[in-house]
C-alpha cells in the first residue's frame, strides 16, 4: 500500500548516513519517504514532542475481566474516536493512575500492517490501552482546537508515509515513541489551525450524537423485540414433505432448530406479522452490471457499499446519466432498501438509498416499500436485528463459497408491526442517525482536504 504511490523523482537518489539515526537499512531511506519528511522538515517549525507527552500502553493481561477498567485496543480505534462495541475489560489493580487515557490524547497503532491507525479519545470514563499502541498527551495549555488540528496533520498522507518510514523490525514492524516524538509537525497559517480543528472536533461530536440515536434503536427492538434468551441446544423437529415444498427447499439448515427457534420467538411476541412481499411498492429485483465512468455523476451502488449502515456516498462508483437513463430497472427509487446478495460473508447486509439518483449492481437487491403502507426506515432498522439476519441465513441457497439470496426468497422476510408510534420513533432516530452520521463525515473530508491542500501548497506534491 505505501510503496503504490511513487512521486516523480529521480531514479537515483543519494542520502547521507547519519549515526544520530540510527538507522541503515534501506526500508528508512526510501526515497519516497526521505522526500516527503524533506518537505515536512521545510515548513515545520515544532515537532511532535512540543505538543504532546509521548508514551505507550500496557501489555495485555493473561486474561480479560467481566467489568473494571476498558481495555482498548487496535480494532477500537477509528478516526470519529474511540469505539466501545467491542471494547474489553481489565482488573482495576492492573492499570495505574499513570496508565489510565485522558480526553483528547490521541492514540496511534505502532505495530503490525496497520500502523499509523489513529483515533481520539473523545471519552471521560477512564480508558486504558494495549502495548500496540502510543499515547500522545497534549499539553494542559493547549487550545481543544488545535488539539483536533494536530490530530487532522496526523491523519494526512504526509504524515502517514514518516510513520512508516520510521518501522522497523522483519516480520512484525513495530514504530517507537522516541521516533514520533521527533518528527515534524507544521502548524502553517495563523487561522487554518483553529478552523480545520473546529471542523474535525464538530466531526467527532456529530458522529457521538449518531451513536446515540442509533443506541435508542437498539434499546427500543431490546424492549419490543427482545434477543435475550436461550436457543434450545436439543430439539427435534418433524417436518412433512408438504412443509418441504411450501418452503421449497428439503436441506436440513433451512430446518435447524437454531433457526427455528428465533423465527418461533419472534412469531410468540403476539405482533402481526408481514412478509416484505405485500409491502413493496413496485418488484424486488436486482440491478445490472454498470458501466463505469470516473466522471460519471451518478452513484453506483455495490456490495462494499452496503454494511447495515448509511451509506458512504462520496466512496461509490459512478457512472453518467446516459447509462442510468436507459436502464431503468437498475434505478434505485428513493427510500428504497438494498441488500446484498451474493457471495458468502457478504449476503443479508442492508443499507437504505436516501438519493433521488443512483444506480444498483446485479449483487444487490432492490426493495421499493410503499411508504403509505410502513415506514422504510423501520423496515431497514429491523433488517439490521438478528432477527432479520436469522432468516436471511435461512433463505441462502448454494453450497459453495458463491452462496445467494434470491429476490424472490427475500420477499419472504417476515417483519413484525409495532405500534404506530414505535415504528414511527424507530424510523425517525435512524433517519437522525443516517443524517448526523453524513454531516458528520463531510466535516472530516472537508478537514482533511483542506489539510491535505494546505501541506500540498505550502511543500510541494507528497
């Protein structure tokens, strides 16, 4: 990843050794990377080390604990902040005062293939970390903004290049503090700091309040629908070869007690249940192999672009008008949901389409609702529980790794109606959740481009 983007320089390029570095092997005196921490070195009248205390966190214990002090790690490192979801939990006498993450020390992944991962902790609960990752502590008299501005310099692709150009090891690179702290940092001009670091902290604060919409989801489907119970681990069932043939299918997965046993539970809370068949408005179908076109204005929308989650319209493909013009069929109405459809590990994820143009790929299916019948965001909520994800697993035909749902199984989908007033709350918050989450991403890429442009103007081409 870091060797495919080679700037234009000479195919011959002299370095001068110097022992202060340290440093011989060819991996640190890349050319690319020589070139770009020239460039910083230029503009850059402070180092790392000016703003912030420099250290790492603790190795991991022998074994996690159930409560007690979270432990974070790599996978709970995004650039919107620190993740929870799948945060775990170390001894309160394991972790000293010293060891315990302040609000706004920004954390960096220092080993391994994804080093120079960062992330902000925009908590106050009392975070710790692993051993893979460094800690910078700002100083206690800096401005929050221009914390949030060194934390944007940190996450462009200037600086990116001098994290790697600083690992060393063979088979598992490992970045060191005492080389973080050294490297350049520019502040450029007087204004920019306190505006991009307004925008990346705005950033972070939209992006907190989507979760809390999408958590009154959860908490809301945990009331009305709850997933709290034991599946039986022996039961048997008896099935008719009429059974059989309603269901089309005769494989014991589609009959696993598993299965069964979720789609019984969620037929026993007493709601009326509906299949998604009589509330489309139009076919369930599946779109068509596009044309691409890099100056298309039209999203294509694909299997990566579907992750039970708002879509990242600015990431999708295009293609033109003239293409989506002609092939209706693979127009996405708008409010319509999609799911992906083929491939195993990649079928039963749902997103919903809030544009009036775009464009669907033969993976993915297209499920216009009839919006006078229920509510779209509702359905795409309850697509996103387990209970809807047990039933997609139920519906996938094949037996190789190319395993598929149909359209014409995933018009079976059962999805039970809540009160008027629940589907209206549930739908409502995930439409607050879609919107926060957008706005909170166009302040971070407004951010960074205007970093990425500001480090382009002020040092050349990286």
């Amino acid at each position: 990843m870091i060797y495919k983007e080679i700037s234009k320089i000479s195919s011959s390029f002299s370095v001068t050794l110097s022992k202060s570095e340290s440093r011989m092997d060819p991996h640190y005196y890349y050319p690319e990377f020589v070139s770009t921490y020239s460039k910083l070195l230029k503009i850059s009248k402070h180092e790392i080390r000016d703003f912030f205390a420099v250290s790492t966190g603790k190795s991991p214990p022998n074994s996690y604990s159930s409560d007690g002090i979270p432990f974070v790690r790599i996978q709970n490192l995004t650039p919107f902040g620190v993740e929870l979801d799948d945060i775990v939990y170390v001894e309160r006498t394991y972790i000293s005062k010293s060891d315990i993450i302040n609000p706004n020390d920004i954390l960096i992944t220092i080993t391994g293939a994804t080093i120079g991962k960062l992330s902000i902790n925009q908590l106050d609960n009392g975070l710790s970390a692993c051993s893979d990752i460094a800690i910078l502590t700002p100083r206690d008299d800096l401005d929050e903004n221009l914390i949030y501005y060194l934390y944007g310099v940190l996450q462009t692709s200037y600086m990116f290049k001098l994290f790697w150009k600083g690992v060393f090891g063979v088979s598992n690179g490992h970045l060191s503090p005492k080389y973080i702290k050294r490297l350049p940092i520019p502040l450029l001009s007087e204004d920019s700091p306190i505006t991009i670091g307004k925008k990346l902290k705005e950033s972070i604060k939209k992006k907190l309040e989507a979760k809390k919409k999408k958590e009154e989801i959860d908490t809301l489907f945990a009331k009305y629908l709850p997933q709290n119970f034991e599946v039986p681990t022996e039961i048997s069932f008896v099935y008719k070869k009429s059974s059989c043939a309603n269901e089309r299918r005769n494989d014991p997965k589609t009959f696993s007690p598993r299965l069964v046993a979720y789609i019984q539970k969620l037929r026993g809370f007493g709601y009326k249940i509906g299949t998604l068949d009589p509330l489309k408005n139009g076919d369930i179908h599946r779109g068509i192999q596009p044309e691409y076109h890099a100056n298309g204005s039209i999203p294509v929308i694909k299997t990566r672009d579907v992750n039970d989650s708002p879509i990242d319209w600015g990431s999708t493909s295009k293609t033109d008008i003239n293409f989506y013009q002609k092939n209706k069929r693979a127009q996405i109405p708008q409010n319509a949901l999609l799911v992906t459809s083929t491939g195993e590990g990649s079928w039963g994820r749902t997103s919903i389409s809030d544009k009036s143009e775009a464009i669907a790929d033969g993976h993915i299916t297209i499920i216009p609702i009839d919006e006078a019948l229920i509510d779209p965001y509702y359905v795409c909520a309850f697509l996103w529980t387990e209970y809807s994800k047990i039933q997609y697993y139920k519906r996938v035909r094949g037996c190789t790794g190319q395993t598929e749902i149909y359209p014409f199984d995933i018009k079976t989908i059962e999805v039970p109606r809540l009160e008027n007033n629940i589907e209206t709350k549930i739908g409502n918050d995930l439409r607050d959740y879609i919107q926060l989450s957008g706005v909170s991403k166009n302040y971070h890429q407004q951010a960074m481009s205007e970093l990425e442009q500001l480090l382009s103007l002020k040092g050349g081409e990286s």
